[in-house]
C-alpha cells in the first residue's frame, strides 16, 4: 500500500490543459471527501469547498479576475505567477481555470490562523486523489490574491461563500486533454526542498 499511495505523490503533475469531458460524480466525490479528510488545526474541520461546475458561474469568475488583474501593475517584487496574470488580463487573454470541467475553491474563516495551512491540507489531498484515479488537477492562486476585492466578495458571496470567510486556494479538476485523458505523471527531479537531518 505504501508504494501506491507514495506513486500518486511523486507522480502528481499540475494539469493545464483539459477535456470538456465531464467528471463523473463518483470521481468527484472521491476528490472531495479525501479534501475533507484532511488534518486541521485543532481538528477544526472548517475549509469549505465551493464546488463549482458551471459553466457560466465558471465564466464569471474568470472575467471579473481579469477584469481585477488588468486594473494592477507589476512591480519589480510582484510574485511572478501574478505578474503574469495581470499582464495577461491587460492583454484580455486570461483564463486562469483553463475551462477545467470543475473548479474548487478553497474557503476558511477569515480571523481562523489556521486558515491557509488547512486549506493547503485539503487541497493536496484533492490533487493526490485525483491524480491517483486518473483525474489531472493543478492548484490556482488567483481568487486569493483578489480575496479581499469587493466585486469578487459579492460574487462568491452570491454562490455560497459565508461574509466571514475568504479563499484562501483553489484547484482545476478534469481530464487532461491527452490522447489517453491522462494527466502526464512523469516526475520532475527535485532541484529544491533541502533536508537536514539533527541527531
């Protein structure tokens, strides 16, 4: 068992590219409840995922962020993967979930300061499920960089999101639009992450 479950880690790769074939539900609520095993501070269990598979909810979500993002400008310390969202909504070609079958968002509390670490459980254990069922998934920042813009606040507040809450991550879930709907698994050679062991 522990060679299985140490492959779908070392296999997992970010999926950015999908199929418009649908999750079934059972892949789906898989992905979910492995979400909702994760460890919590405490054993707080108050991440709630908005499971978003809507086309049209997926779609406004995308155009307000790139509406938010081309309103930014890029510093010579903006986060890298940030600059590129906001130059690529400048641009008017920004999608940031890729027309992913499913998008989920990943809320907590907002005074909760467990909140990203709890998130970040549940989110891994999401995309090592679905990597282990044949689903490709890749982690998407971008509502948390907005999670404080009133806009987008109204709008998740409109699909479920609770006013003390705010994202704080995300993921695209689907088939990889591959020739076999696999996501790729090949593993990339670890150049960082550094252990040190005190005895």
């Amino acid at each position: 068992m522990r060679e299985t479950v140490f492959e779908a880690i070392r296999t997992r790769r970010s999926t950015r590219s999908y199929s418009a074939r649908e999750v079934s539900g059972e892949d789906l609520e898989m992905v979910l409840e492995a979400g909702r095993y994760a460890p919590s501070g405490g054993n707080n269990q108050t991440t709630h995922l908005l499971v978003i598979t809507s086309s049209e909810v997926k779609e406004k979500i995308a155009k307000l962020a790139e509406k938010l993002f081309s309103g930014m400008e890029v510093t010579p310390d903006t986060y890298r993967s940030m600059a590129s969202a906001i130059l690529a909504s400048k641009k008017g070609e920004y999608n940031f979930h890729r027309n992913a079958p499913v998008l989920i968002l990943a809320a907590n509390k907002r005074t909760y300061s467990n909140n990203i670490a709890d998130c970040s459980c549940v989110l891994e254990n999401m995309m090592i499920m679905a990597n282990a069922i044949g689903l490709g998934s890749c982690w998407v920042n971008q509502i948390k960089w907005l999670n404080e813009e009133p806009e987008m606040l109204e709008l998740l507040y409109g699909i479920g999101l609770e006013e003390d809450e705010r994202v704080y991550g995300g993921l695209t879930l689907g088939y990889a639009d591959t020739p076999d709907g696999l996501p790729e698994r090949t593993p990339l050679e670890r150049k960082g992450n550094p252990v040190t062991f005190v005895s």
